[in-house]
C-alpha cells in the first residue's frame, strides 16, 4: 500500500488518509482514518478504511461516510478527482494508477 497523502485532525485526534494498493486491481484505492489520540491506550485505538475501484462511484464514502470527492479535496488531493472520473469513462484503471503515481 502506497500512501498518496494524509492529514491529521488534532482537534478530532483522527488522522484521514488516502493510498493506493496495487495488489488488489479490483478496488485499490483506499480512503481510511485512525485515531491518534496519545491518552488512549493502545487496545482503544481504532481505525478503519473503504477501498474502493472505478465502480459506483457515487456510492462509495469515505469515513464519517465523506463523500469520495469531498474525503479526496480534505486531504488536499482535489487533483486525483478528475483523474478517477476519467478513467472510469475510459474503462481503464490502469491509466489512473500510473496517472496518480506520475504526479506524487
């Protein structure tokens, strides 16, 4: 798994982030979040991810169930949008991995 970018939230004690993970063509981009909240031990640390392909997109939601899009343009990643709606057009998941990975 490759992170393409991540943000921490200090006052929700959450870090959100987007990756892609090549292995699993189907659906390999992945928008997930942990907590990071240094008071909590680790066993309640929690975290959780949605990976996600170039299907049904409007039905995909990140976490706090954030719209794809919305999630993407958080972390500052807006640029990767267009390129995923691009590819599903196209058909061609290919070309939107080697597109996001050209650009970081």
């Amino acid at each position: 798994m490759k992170t393409i970018a991540s943000v921490d939230d200090r006052n929700k004690k959450v870090t959100l982030f987007f990756a892609i993970d090549e292995s699993k063509l189907d659906k390999p981009f992945i928008l997930g979040g942990h907590t990071n909240d240094p008071n909590l031990p680790p066993i309640a640390q929690t975290g959780g991810s949605i990976s996600f392909g170039l299907e049904n997109l409007d039905a995909v939601y990140g976490p706090g169930r954030v719209e794809w899009k919305e999630f993407l343009s958080n972390l500052g990643c807006e640029w990767v949008v267009p390129i995923i709606e691009k590819a599903q057009r196209k058909g061609n998941l290919k070309y939107a991995l080697e597109e996001i990975k050209s650009k970081i």
